[in-house]
C-alpha cells in the first residue's frame, strides 16, 4: 500500500484491482487541499502499475463528505488562493476522469459535494442504500464548475442537474439510482464492486479502454468515427486480444486476454 497526503489517501494494488481510498474517517473523508493535490501522483500511479481497475472508496462508512469546511478560511482568503485552490480540486477530479482505465466509486454513506464530484469522474457508481448523495454549493454560495456540472448532466440529464444543483439537496439511494446518478445499489458494496472490477479485469482490456475513450468522445460531442477509431479498429484485429478471443469462442471455451 502506498499512502498519500500523510496517509489521508491511499493505493492499493492486489492483481488485477487497485483500490484508492479516502482516509480521514474521523470527518467522514471530507477531502483536504493535501488530498486534491496528491490525486494526479496516486491516478499516475495507477495508470503505470498492472492492475487493470480502479475502486474508489472511503473508510469508515462514508465516501468523502466534500471539500474540508474547516480549510475555506485559509484556501478562500484571497482572489488568488480560491484560483490556486480551484485549480488544485480540478486537477485531482481530472486526473480520475482522465485515466484510460475503468474506475469504479464504490459508496457508503456521504458522498456529498467534492465526494460526489469525484464519484462522477469514475466509470461506475456503485452505492450502499445509506448512501446520501448531494451537490451543496447553492448552500454556501458558490459557482460550480463547468466540467463538474457537465459529468452531473451526463449522468441524469439537464433537469434533473438543476434540480440536485439548485436546491442543494441530499439524494437517498433509490433516487440516486432511478435518476441515473448511481448505476446499482448493494448491501455489500465493497463485495459487489470487487466482483465487478473482477467482471471487467476478465474482460479485453484493449477494448474496455477502447470503449471507454469512444464514450468520452461521444460525450464530448463527437458523431462518427474518424481517424484515430478507424485506426484502433484496425489495429485490434491483429493484437493477441483478439486472436485469443477468436479461438477460444472456435474452441468453445472462456478466453484469457494476454494484454494489461
């Protein structure tokens, strides 16, 4: 295990799953300026070990509860310590989003503001039926991002955005789930997303991360292929992922891709 921000965030790696964890249970995992900035190192370390998914989680019962309150004095003082702090939550938020492997949130708990930001970022969202879910800035005053708020509409379309953005209010599970803010609830979470992440270890990861990137063209705006997928395509058909794949189905039995 390799810990992160005085061990207020750690990685994890056994096999084919690495686990990063939120690490501050004693205030629900609310997520420190140290926390933000050291994401990019624990995402790079991730992205450059064997494992092939990600699960994000917290200890102790809860997600992360936001941003720290206790630090807005300090980080909001000035015009350019709220930039420099600003800058710092999307660097941290982007390096999750911007990981070519699959991440999963797995969600007991508070996932509240910040928390939820990054529950947005991951690919999956798996929650436990006490999970509380919100986005508060209308609470306390402030603007949200523009990338922030895109994942949000992503996830449950612009209405149901302004409704979760407007009021600020906090979602139970099931509505979390209905809306699309969550893809399904547990009552063991951690089993259930290491048996998922175990469901697309097993899977091509040539073309899971394929797939992820198509999606987050997609998403962007993009309507047809171009060059860059035309050449994955083509590229994939002569990769070992494939010629496993071919001949274990000609052979009638379960393929085991060779890429990482």
């Amino acid at each position: 295990m390799t810990a992160f921000a005085d061990g207020a965030l750690t990685l994890a790696l056994k096999g084919d799953i690495a686990t990063l964890t939120f690490d501050r249970p004693a205030k629900r995992n609310a997520i420190s300026l140290a926390v933000w900035r050291a994401l990019p190192d624990a995402c790079a370390a991730f992205a450059a070990s064997d494992a092939k998914v990600l699960i994000v989680t917290g200890r102790g019962g809860h997600f992360a509860a936001g941003a720290d309150i206790g630090e807005f004095e300090a980080v909001y003082a000035t015009p350019q310590s709220a930039a420099d702090y600003n800058a710092a939550i999307a660097a941290g938020i982007g390096a999750i989003a911007g990981l070519e492997k699959p991440v999963l949130a797995a969600i007991e708990g508070a996932c509240v503001g910040g928390g939820l930001a990054v529950a947005l970022a991951c690919d999956l969202r798996i929650a436990a039926s006490d999970a509380r879910l919100a986005i508060t800035p209308a609470k306390l005053g402030l603007t949200y991002s523009l990338e922030d708020t895109k994942r949000l509409v992503d996830a449950v379309g612009a209405s149901a955005a302004k409704d979760i953005l407007f009021t600020g209010r906090l979602l139970g599970a099931e509505e979390a789930l209905r809306l699309g803010l969550i893809d399904a609830v547990e009552v063991d979470v951690p089993a259930a997303a290491i048996a998922k992440a175990a469901e697309i270890a097993a899977a091509s990861q040539v073309t899971v991360r394929a797939i992820k990137a198509t999606i987050r063209a997609i998403l962007a705006g993009a309507v047809e292929d171009d060059a860059t997928t035309r050449a994955a395509f083509v590229a994939s058909v002569s990769g070992p992922d494939f010629i496993e794949g071919r001949t274990a189905f000609l052979e009638k039995r379960k393929a085991v891709f060779p890429e990482r």
